[in-house]
C-alpha cells in the first residue's frame, strides 16, 4: 500500500497543474471565509458574519466553502491524476515494469482517499484555528458540538468530487476533453436534466443527481435565505443529510466500480 501510495505522489510531485490546484485549495479554503471581514456593514450585518468565526458555526460555515471549492479543485485533481498519465505514457509503462491493472487501480483509490484525508485535516486544522483565534470564551463542549458529523461528511464530499474526477478522466482520457466534459455534465448538464425531470415528473426524484447530491452534503449555513427559497417554491429544494450521504456514497461506488472496470477491459 506505502509502495503504490509513493509511486503515485512522485508521478504529481513535479506536475505543475496538480501542484497549482492544490496550493490554490490550501490558500482559498481558509482566506474565502476570511474575507467576510471585508464585506461592507450592512452585508455584515445581513448575514450575520461575526458568526462565521465561533464555533460550532465555523465548521458549517467553512464546509460549505470547501464544497464549492472541493467541486472544481479536487474534481480536477482525481481528473488530472488520470489525464496526465494517458499524456505522459505513464500508466501503459507502469504495467510494462510490472504492475497490475487491479495494482494501478488500488494505487488511484489509496492516492484520492490520501488526498481527501489531507483536505479533510486542513479543514479541521483551518476551523479549530479560525475558532480559537475567535472565540471569547472558549468551551470544549462547543467546540466539538457536531464536529465528528461535519469532518465525515466533509471526508464523503472530498472523497466523491475525486472520484468523479477519476471517472471522467477514465472515460475521456484527454486532458483539455475531459476537463470540458466534467465542466460541462457538473455545471450545466445536469442541471438541464433535472430541470426536465422536475418538469414532467414533479418529484423529489430531481434531486437525487450526484453532483446536487454532492453539493447538499454540506448544509447551506444561511437558513433564513434556505427558508425564503422553500416558501417561494413552495418546495423544499435540498436533500437531508441523511439522504444525501446515502445517495453519495451510492454513487461513489458506481464511479469507482465503472473506473475500475474500464482499468480492467479497455485498452491502456
């Protein structure tokens, strides 16, 4: 597993793209929540944003940033770590010296769920320093108040964004077309067919598309704006935690399987 693990990380260590999108990641995730501080008083004052820094709210707060930018930056980390090796030659050469295709693929699960456990710690060590830096005073009790529930869930939306990444970047192989096509199904493709599902079969069905289900991992922090959008629509538009951990981990397992049967049958 360590073997596997360290080839992987020398394949990125000078892959400039990789490394781009994961100093990008560690800066934007602690500095985006930051700079509400910069916001003028009465944006300050609508959402509330003393409240951004103390716990337990730090941790919502913080998780729903990193969804957003769990979307585009380790999406397309599981999505490069593929392309580059069809660019590079690396992933024919690998099995030429004697890996195996299930190796190549254990190699591609250890390296995301690394990756996911890294980003999931730097949102840990982000939040606690966020709300230390914060709090007056401080009490343990809060500090841990649904801690475990916002780290497993974080870890899940980590985990799923890399693996849809590997999936395209498994299924289109071409760096440039593969990072179209995620783009492309993630931000407005399925949007398009939930609208028609929505349409035709007025159900809460709609709402069970990996990507919407990905993003309802974490909860939206900002529950009056959550409260006047169901009122408006007269329906509530987000899946509970429950359901959306459960179709989730469903889905991840449908990407990795799918990887792991294109790494098994197609021609590398």
């Amino acid at each position: 597993m360590l073997y596997l693990l360290k080839l992987e990380f020398l394949k990125i260590n000078n892959y400039r793209p990789f490394i781009v999108m994961m100093i990008l990641y560690l800066i934007l995730l602690p500095v985006s929540l930051l700079v509400a501080k910069s916001l003028p008083e009465e944006l300050a004052a609508i959402f509330s944003t003393k409240e951004f820094y103390t716990f337990p709210n730090v941790w919502r707060y913080l998780g729903y940033i990193g969804n957003w930018l769990g979307f585009f930056f380790l999406g397309f980390m599981g999505l490069l770590s593929v392309t580059m090796e069809f660019s590079n030659k690396t992933l024919r050469q690998n099995i030429i010296t004697g890996l195996s295709r299930k190796e190549y693929f254990f190699a591609k699960l250890i390296f995301i769920t690394a990756i996911s456990l890294i980003g999931t710690f730097y949102y840990f060590l982000s939040g606690t320093l966020i709300g230390l830096f914060h709090a007056n005073p401080y009490y343990m009790d809060v500090y841990t108040q649904g801690l475990m529930f916002y780290i497993s869930s974080y870890f899940l939306m980590s985990f799923a964004y890399m693996s849809l990444g590997l999936f395209f970047g498994m299924l289109v192989r071409r760096t440039g077309f593969a990072v179209f096509t995620f783009l492309a199904y993630s931000v407005f493709l399925e949007r398009v067919i939930r609208g028609i599902h929505m349409y035709y079969i007025e159900s809460r069905t709609a709402l069970f598309y990996p990507v919407n289900a990905m993003s309802d991992l974490t909860i939206i922090p900002f529950p009056n704006i959550a409260n006047t959008v169901i009122s408006e629509m007269d329906f509530n538009p987000f899946l509970t935690s429950g359901e959306a951990i459960i179709t989730v981990t469903i889905y991840t397992l449908i990407f990795l399987f799918v990887v792991y049967r294109l790494m098994m049958k197609q021609d590398l």
